[in-house]
C-alpha cells in the first residue's frame, strides 16, 4: 500500500472536519458512499475513505497495511486461524496478497483444498499424510477448515480427503484444543460439529471414525438440519450419555427428537444441563423441555415415548417449575398427565411472578431455593423473550448477577444470545464486569462468540450487545478482532478499536 494507514487516518480527520463546517467537496465525497448521512462519525469518515481505495470497508484496508508488515510466518499462522474460524474474507486478503503461503505448509495445503499441491507432495514424500504440523496431523487441518463455505472446491477437498486415507491418515485422529491433554476433539467432530462439512463426516464414519467420540451427536443437533444427525445415528451412535436429547430440546426439534428416541435415547435419562456433565443438579428430558418453552406437541411425543410426569427435581414435581417458567402449555400437558399440582410458598410466589399477579410482600429467599429455582432468570433468558417476566422475578428475590453452572452470570447469557434490551437491564442493575465464566470470557468475548455460534443470531443484535459493553467499561483488542468470526462483528470492532486508538470514543 503506496500510502500509509497513519495518513489515512489523517485523512478521515480532514473529511469529517469539512464535512462538519459544510465544505461542498467533503459532503459530495461522503454522500457517494453513504447518500443518507446526516452526521458523520470517525468510523464513518474511516469507511470513505477505504471506499475511495476501491476496499469495501476501513477494517479490511486495515488487515490489508497491517498484512504488509507481517512476516511470512505470522500470515501462515492468521491464514490457519480464518480457515480454522471461518472468517473468508480473510482468508481472500493474505491469499490475494501472498498466493504461496501453503507452499511450505501442507496442512495449510490440505485446509485450503490444493490438490495439485498435495497430490505433488505425497508423490514425493507419503509420510507426510501423518506427519504433524503445528499440532495436528493433516486430515485434522483438512476437518477444522472452513473453507467449504468460503468457496473452497468441494471435489477437490474430497480427492485430498482421499488421498490422505490412502497414505495412512487415520479417521479417528484428533487434536487437544489448547494442548489439554483433557480436551481431545476428533476430526469427525471438526469435520461434522465444526465445520458443518457433511460430505467430509460421511468419509470419515465410513472408514472408521467413532461417531461416539463424546462431541459429535451433542453438536449435530446445533446445525439446523438433520444430516449430521442421521449419519452418525446410522453409523452407530448412541445417544444415552451424550446430552443429545435435551440439547434437541433446546431447539424444539421435534424431527431431531424423534430420531434419537427411535436410536434408543432413554426419555427418562437423568442428565446435567451442562456439556460437561458436571452441574450441581441433573434433570429428564421432559423437565429439560419445560426449560427450553418447547411446544404442546413436543410434550405429547415426549409423554407418548414414556416421560414420567411424576418425577422430581430436588423435592420439586415437574406442575409448579412449568408454573414458575409461565409455561402454560407444559403444565396444561402435565395436569393432564396426573403430575403434582401442589405449589408449595415459593412455587406460589414464582408462579405469581410468570402470570403477573405477585403482591406486595411476596419474595422468596434464594438461598432456600434448588439451584434450577434459583436460577430461573438463566433459564429463562434462553427460552423467552419476556423481559417484564424477569424483572419480576428478580424484584421477588431472585438474583439478577449470579453465575449458572457454566460462570455464566444473566448478562451473558443476555449477550451470547444478542439480546440488547436484557442486557440494558442487567447492567443498570450493576454487574461484575471483570467476571469470567468457566470457558474464560468475560461480557464482551461472549457476546462475540455468540455473534457467531447462537442458533438464533439471525435475528438477533449482537453489536447492539457489543456496543453497550463497550460503553461500560469494556476494552477491544487486536486479538479479540481476530477472534470474531462473524465479518459484521469483526468489522465493528476493528472500526471501535481504531477510534479508541485515535482518541475519538465519542465521535
């Protein structure tokens, strides 16, 4: 880049300057870029001017000065990280400025579907189908690429997936994420679970891969579709012990639902709400689906396949949870079902706070709560849209800052969903903004994984969420914009971070 970025901002300074005291050419160079501004803010002023140098946004002629700096060996190790994230608008900007960064890489090369390129190789040198680089053999690099939605050639990812088998690669080959020795994830889960790469899982279970290697069945049922799901089914997966079920649940997947039961998943399984296995209390699908707001119908294949309508959970029946969590269709299914329909005192008080009808000196003590009670608020944020539902329960008693089994405290879990309106509420409640849930995030990095991994992101704002983090308190950094392998999101950090930069946070 002939000019540097140091005076391009300068630059951007200049036109938001002459555009504020009404220069003809300012509003003329702005209003052929964003025809409708009436106010231009420095991320505006940044965006013209990257237009103007034929880039479709500042953070991309930002990553495109700042990939000229770079070393050969730190674009290789950025190229592995947007092929591993999905970020392909990356991935187009270090290949478009070094098209030989694979050369010397061939797990790169096999991530990136250069199949002339490994073709050559393993002519030359077959022991590099197994041979590890940076911490994963080569069929691991091909299973965690992303490539396949970034346009990356099918054929050509299955003929290197073939070839790789052909000279020893090995279906069950895994990696340990950030070196745990604890954390194994295997390529059939990076191929299925991670990369949504149907073709390449198909591959994989067909020459041996283990479909219950702990990760997979659970995560085939976020994908919103079936295919990843049936094909580990078919290959012998087996869902008791997996959390596959009431993970299902969490999308009201009746399909979903029916396929694993049909597989042989126990309807009455005790399971811990936590991929882990290790929350401080265990449920059955059928309180699992109270918790979730799953409709009439689910509660009918359930009870029809055998869910007890009696049980319990730390001495509460499944009537007054379904009360708590104005789930009127759940406890209609389970009043019919014969459940108990007792409401002890703070059942009655809970229940009053979800049908609007609580009166003056109703509370409840937290402390004498069941941890699911306790943590309605939680729950309840992944279930429902009712704000007011919420307030009420924590103007009750309930705790508005206090971490589920996971360290997630109600604003992230507000974040991670991208809901603004909750996450509004809960910091003017005040919250422990250095707080880290157990998966090491605080507010803002959740909020960030969730522009990317929540089912509902679609329609939901996640920079809405970003931004007032932001303006708590919370700080972007280089790396965090690297991370976020949502484009939109990426964007706006890399546009926040530069105004922090220049000085200009009101701007």
């Amino acid at each position: 880049m002939a000019l540097s970025l140091e005076t391009l901002r300068k630059r951007a300074k200049t036109l938001r300057r002459d555009f504020a005291a009404g220069s003809t050419e300012a509003i003329k160079r702005v209003q052929a870029v964003m025809p409708d501004i009436q106010a231009l803010k420095h991320t505006d002023a940044l965006h013209v001017i990257a237009r103007e140098l034929d880039f479709a946004s500042w953070p991309k002629l930002k990553f495109a000065a700042d990939a000229a700096q770079m070393t050969r060996e730190t674009r290789i190790k950025r190229l592995e990280q947007a092929l591993y994230f999905g970020q392909h608008w990356v991935v187009d900007a270090l290949l478009a400025e070094t098209p030989d960064l694979a050369v010397a890489h061939f797990g790169l090369a096999c991530a990136l579907y250069r199949l002339d390129h490994v073709a050559q190789i393993l002519a030359t040198d077959p022991s590099a189908a197994t041979r590890e680089i940076a911490g994963r053999r080569p069929i691991v690099h091909l299973a965690f690429s992303q490539h396949l939605h970034g346009g990356g050639d099918r054929d050509a990812m299955v003929a290197i997936a073939e070839a790789l088998f052909d000279h020893g690669a090995d279906a069950n080959d895994l990696y340990h994420h950030g070196g745990d020795p604890n954390a194994p994830l295997s390529a059939l889960y990076g191929a299925l679970g991670h990369a949504n790469n149907m073709r390449l899982s198909k591959m994989l279970l067909e020459r041996g891969a283990d479909p219950n290697d702990g990760e997979s069945l659970y995560h085939a049922t976020e994908l919103g579709h079936r295919e990843g799901l049936k094909l580990l089914l078919d290959h012998g997966a087996q869902p008791n012990g997996t959390n596959a079920l009431p993970r299902a649940l969490d999308f009201n997947d009746h399909a979903a639902v029916k396929f694993l039961l049909s597989a042989g998943a126990d309807v009455n399984e005790e399971i811990a709400p936590h991929p882990s296995g290790e929350a401080p209390f265990v449920v059955t699908p059928l309180f699992q689906a109270i918790r979730r707001r799953c409709d009439a119908e689910m509660f009918e294949l359930l009870l029809a396949a055998g869910a007890d309508p009696y049980a319990r959970h730390a001495g509460v029946s499944l009537y007054p949870f379904a009360r708590a969590c104005g789930h009127r269709e759940a406890a209609a299914a389970l009043l019919n079902a014969g459940s108990d329909t007792t409401l002890r005192q703070a059942e009655t008080v809970l229940a009053a706070a979800a049908d609007d009808a609580l009166r003056p000196g109703m509370s409840v003590d937290p402390s004498d709560l069941p941890d699911f009670l306790r943590m309605l608020p939680h729950t309840l944020l992944g279930s429902t849209r009712d704000l007011g539902h919420i307030s009420r329960l924590i103007d009750a008693g309930l705790e508005h800052d206090v971490p589920d089994e996971m360290g997630l405290p109600p604003v992230q879990i507000a974040g991670w969903e991208g809901l603004p309106d909750f996450v509004e509420y809960f910091l003017r409640r005040g919250v422990a903004l250095t707080h880290r849930n157990e998966f090491g995030g605080d507010l803002l990095e959740t909020i960030v994984h969730g522009s990317e991994f929540c089912p509902h992101r679609a329609n939901r704002d996640h920079i809405a969420c970003a931004e007032m983090a932001l303006n708590a308190g919370f700080a972007v950094s280089a790396a965090l914009v690297d991370e976020a392998g949502d484009e939109e999101m990426a964007a706006f950090l890399a546009d926040r971070l530069e105004t922090e930069s220049a000085g200009d946070q009101t701007g």
